[in-house]
C-alpha cells in the first residue's frame, strides 16, 4: 500500500490497509509531537528516507535490529536514532531500494521474518513496523557540537590490557581468568577473608572495601577506623602507574570494588565528601562499559561513556562541584565507534566490576567551591549569630538582616521554586463563600491568589522583590509588615498566613503578629495559620493529626538540602532540627540574576549561600499563643507538610 493512498477515493482498501493506515496517520501525528525542531517531514511519494515509527531507541529497537531487517533490501547509508524517542529514521542508497523495503515491510508480519533479531521483535511485542516516506532532511551530526566533559575530568581509554584486568580482578578473589566468577569465593558467599575486608553485600550489587570502609550513607569513611585489609599489591601497582602518568598526585589509601549486574543496580547522584577525600578520584571500569551521568548544581547534565578498561579522573571542579552517578537500566544509549553523533543505539549492558581509589583527607578542606564544600559550610553554620535577641531592636535588626534582606536576594530563585498551591490551603479558600475579602500575609509569589476567582484577594509582603512579581501577575499586592498591616480593624472575611510568623524571632513578635492577623478580620472572620514544626519525624507525628495530609510522603515546604531543595527541585526532605531557633541555609542560583548573565558556567560563582533566620515550633506551642489571644476560638489544629497549623475564629472585635 503506497503512503499517498489516503488521497486517492478510487482504491477500495481491505480491513487490514485500513488498519495499517490508521497507523500511518498515528505515527504521523507522533511524529509531530517529537519533532520539535521540524528536521523531518512526512512526504506523499516515495523517496530515500523512511520514518520507523516504532522503531526508535524509546522502543527497545537497537542499530542492529534494524541493519538486520532493513538491510536485506538494498545499502543502507545512515541510520538516525534519537534519546527517548519511539521512531527513527533509515536512509537507503537509492528511492529503488527504499520503496522496495517499504513494500516487503510496512505493515507485514514481522513473524514472517525468522533471523533471531525479529523473533526477538515479535517476542517484545512489536508485531510490524510501520514506515512512512520522508522528505530529504539536514541532520548536523558534528561531533564538536555537543557539551564536552566537565571541567577538570579526564577519560583515558584502555588504560589497562586484558591481561592486567584479568589480574586485578583474581586480586581482590572474585575471579579466576577472563572475568568468571571464582567456585571458591563466590560473590555471594562470606568467608573469613572477606569479613577481614570488610566484604558488603548490598541491595543489588556486590561491595568489597580496601583501607577504609567507604560509607555510602554519608558518601564518607570512618578516619579512626582503618581496615586491616589494604590495597592489593597489583592495585598498588596500577596506583603507582597513575602517579607516574601525572593523573594523581597522591598515593590512594582506600580503595572500593562494586559489582554491577545489569538493570539491577546504580549509583545515586553525589559528590564524595569534600572533607573526606583529597581532590582526585579515579575510577577503573572493567569487563564491560557503563555510561555516567554527571549534574551541574545550575542543571547542566552530561552523560559520558566509560569504556571498558578505561580509567576516568575526577579533580577539581568535577571532583568537587558536579555530582555523579549511574542510573540502573538494562540498557544505555550510546554511539557507535566511529561514527558521528546522529549514529547512536542501544547497547545490553553486562557485569561490571568498578575499582574506585580514593586519597583520606587528614586537613580541612579549602577548595574554591564553599557552596558545595561541607567544611565550610559547617565553618559558616557555626559562626555567632545571635538568634536569641533580647530586645526589639535586636530581633528587628535580625529579622531584617536574615530575613527580609534575604528574601528581597532571593526573590526571583524562591518564585521559581513555588508552585502548586497545597491541597489543604487552597481546600481552604474553595470553602469561603463568594464575594468574600480575603488577605493573603505574606504572599509570596502570589501562588494563592488566584486559587478561588469568585474571592477579592489582597496581598501583601515584606519583600519588595516578591511584590514585584506579584504586580507583574496582575495581582493586588502591597509592600509592608505583618506587625502593623495598613488596613483597617474589621476589613477582612478571612485572611490566611502561610509560613510567615515563624521568622519572627521573639514569642513577643510572633504573639502581635497574630493579633494583627486577628486585628484586621471581621466578626466571625476565620484565619488559616501554617508554622514550620520543630517535629519532622513521621512517626512522632499522631495519625489524627494527618487528617488533612492526603500525601503518605510528608515534606517541610523550605527545608532545604545541599542537594536538592536549594537548587530548586521541587521535592523535599524531612530534616531534624537540633534547636528552636536557627540559620537554614537557602543556595541561590545566580543564573536567575540578570548581572550575572555573562559569568560563565564554572567555578562558585554560579551560586551564592544565603541563610534565612526561622524559629521552628514545637507542638502545641502554636495552639498557646492562639490561646493568649482573648478573642479567637481555635476551630481546628492540625499538622500539614512538615507544618503546625491552626484555623482560627474571630468571636469579637
């Protein structure tokens, strides 16, 4: 059936060219939604180039499959298959040979194929292909165009022979030659040797430490705590080749073999413990290749092959800035050996055995990276601030240093990381009847305001940079202080204070907050109060107090990690708060401030460490202060996200 037959009303089509056609259409339409930069168009009349709709690397389809299939019918001069992609594209030497693969394939049964290739198709559950013609394309496939590697990585191929992987493998006695596992220790079994070594068997791979025992719940080792096993003799050797190479300059003392199993097992994204490690770290990579994904904290991601027996070197700023990791799948998309970009395909990974050797740090560390370096960020965390004030003047002039000053910093970052309303919050204006005047103290971006449009919502904030962008949402938003709101007593239906009383660093302050809050509402008025809880542990948490949470996972809207809410992401850790009143670091991306527009993409100048002040509550300490207000009722208390929380009513003025 030709491609253009949908156009031609004088062709009566049976069940099956009426089926396969709908597919066409499908796949067209699929096409579309993929092809964002338009490089391939969809022709009626037969041409060079053919679009496999389900033949794309998102299918499980590799390079080989379709050389298998396609190739029987003429030269094949280019294959293209796209990341994450369902089709790919298959260009033959000449219109003759296309049309003829399109004739014995489009549609056709591929069990009427039976190399081992298509019954593994036919296995997989992709009954036929469905082809389209393609009109001619440009595709740019120079290698140099793509990212590069990370600043300070090097990637040195066959570094070791087959002869020195075999060795290094019977080394730590797991193998005997040519990588098979050893009948006399077995990955799986415990001997007395292995315990001596500090043998691991984690979830999904196999571990065995040299030195120091490399902890992989804190990425750190035990310095007081030295292993009686050492690194291997023939490791040693390698290590000492390393240093005469000029790819390290310290001998490693610790050194950490995982087994890797197909599908089964990863790495988690990290960066080795700054204080734990001097700055280079290498990594052996033997019996089969693996491809690692490298983030920068601004979201820069590049994923680089590790050949087999190739040594990669991480110093510096890919040491100390950018995380790595390997994600567990069956399958990683790469190029093919000399081939140019466009040329990519699927490969089966297989066992792999990684020899990973560190160099212990015995000083502080003193890198150019503070933002990432936990040494100085425990350094920062420890410096005196007085988060106890004893006079209005001094907890005014804390709030404004590590507060308001902050947010007026951090405006547009913190905008971008607030989204979706919260479930209960917004249950709450839903349920306000029509018409009602509602403030929302301290709005933020305004992610509330326009939660219920039948509601006159009004804003204000303490930030002026978070009140700029409310204005340019169109929402009616003033700049001020929640201890004296420039509105009249009895304004308001409602209002609502989402995680604001909380940076107010006196219980005096936070107390005349709420009877600002309280002030400024009417008669029968009704007030929403959300604090951050010192109690972050869910099983401390009474289940009668989760009735409002319909998340299983709770999170503390803020608390933020070094690694994933301070840059933004936009899930959240429970964190452990050792006291009531402290710093919670905030790291801002500078790519989010139009001065820093032309800094280039390195070093620390990509972030700036800020600290917000915040007075966590314990339980009921919330509901006591409602309580030392005469003219409220307290109509519910719950915990909500990591938050205590209070709905409360005004009974008189």
């Amino acid at each position: 059936m030709d491609c253009n037959v949908q156009n031609n009303e004088r062709i009566k089509l049976n069940k099956a060219q009426k089926k396969a056609l709908r597919k066409q259409q499908r796949a067209k339409r699929i096409l579309d939604r993929h092809n964002v930069l338009n490089e391939f168009k969809v022709s009626d009349q037969p041409s060079r180039h053919l679009l496999i709709s389900n033949g794309g690397l998102g299918c499980g389809i590799t390079r080989t499959i379709l050389t298998s299939v396609f190739g029987r019918y003429g030269q094949i001069t280019n294959i293209i298959m796209l990341p994450d992609k369902p089709f790919s594209v298959l260009s033959y030497q000449t219109v003759t040979d296309a049309k003829q693969a399109y004739d014995n394939i489009h549609a056709i049964e591929l069990i009427a194929f039976c190399d081992t290739d298509v019954k593994y198709l036919v296995k997989s559950g992709i009954k036929a292909f469905i082809l389209n013609y393609l009109e001619d394309y440009f595709c740019e496939t120079n290698k140099d165009s793509n990212l590069g590697y990370p600043e300070g990585l090097l990637l040195i191929q066959n570094y070791v022979s087959e002869q020195e992987e075999d060795e290094l493998l019977q080394s730590i006695g797991w193998y005997t030659n040519h990588g098979q596992a050893s009948h006399d220790t077995h990955p799986c079994q415990t001997v007395q040797s292995d315990r001596e070594s500090m043998q691991r068997r984690l979830k999904h791979r196999h571990v065995k430490h040299y030195g120091y025992e490399f902890r992989y719940d804190t990425n750190t080792v035990d310095k007081d705590k030295p292993l009686h096993a050492t690194i291997p003799s023939k490791c040693r050797y390698i290590c000492q080749r390393m240093t005469d190479d000029g790819y390290i300059q310290h001998q490693p003392d610790q050194l950490t073999v995982n087994e890797y199993m197909p599908g089964q097992a990863g790495i988690p994204p990290h960066i080795d413990t700054h204080s734990a490690f001097q700055d280079q770290i290498v990594s052996l990579s033997l019996l089969s290749q693996i491809v690692m994904d490298f983030r920068h904290p601004d979201g820069t991601r590049i994923s680089i092959n590790l050949p087999r027996r190739s040594l990669l070197v991480m110093s510096g700023e890919c040491r100390y800035l950018w995380s790595h990791g390997i994600t567990p799948r069956k399958y990683d998309v790469v190029c093919d050996d000399n081939d140019n970009n466009s040329n990519i395909t699927l490969l089966e990974r297989s066992r792999r055995v990684s020899f990973t050797f560190r160099k212990i740090r015995h000083s502080p560390c003193n890198c150019k990276y503070p933002n990432s370096c936990d040494t100085q960020l425990n350094l920062l965390s420890k410096a005196e601030v007085n988060c106890n004030p004893c006079t209005d003047k001094e907890a005014a002039s804390l709030e404004r240093e590590y507060v308001y000053n902050i947010y007026d910093n951090i405006a547009d970052h913190f905008s971008g990381t607030r989204h979706s309303p919260w479930p209960v919050i917004a249950n709450f204006l839903t349920s306000l009847p029509e018409g009602s005047m509602v403030l929302d103290i301290g709005c933020g971006n305004g992610k509330y305001m326009n939660v219920n449009k039948s509601l006159y919502m009004v804003g204000c904030d303490r930030s002026s940079g978070l009140v700029s962008i409310c204005g340019e949402r169109g929402f009616e938003v003033i700049l001020c202080d929640i201890l004296n709101l420039p509105f009249q007593s009895q304004a308001f239906d409602a209002c609502i204070c989402i995680a604001v009383i909380h940076h107010l660093s006196t219980t005096k302050r936070r107390i005349e907050a709420l009877k600002e809050c309280i002030r400024i509402l009417r008669r029968d008025g009704v007030a929403l109060v959300y604090v951050w809880a010192l109690e972050q542990d869910q099983r401390n948490i009474d289940k009668e107090k989760m009735k409002h949470n319909t998340s299983a996972n709770l999170s503390t809207d803020g608390v933020l990690t070094n690694r994933e809410a301070d840059t933004g992401v936009r899930k959240f850790k429970l964190r452990h708060f050792e006291k009531q009143d402290l710093l919670v670091p905030w790291h801002y991306n500078n790519r989010h401030n139009k001065k820093f527009e032309n800094v280039a993409n390195n070093s620390a100048s990509n972030q700036t460490l800020y600290h917000r002040y915040y007075h966590v509550f314990m339980e009921s300490e919330l509901i006591s202060m409602c309580k030392a207000i005469n003219n409220v009722t307290i109509r519910e208390s719950f915990y909500d996200r990591g938050n205590w929380c209070v709905i409360l009513n005004k009974i008189s003025d």
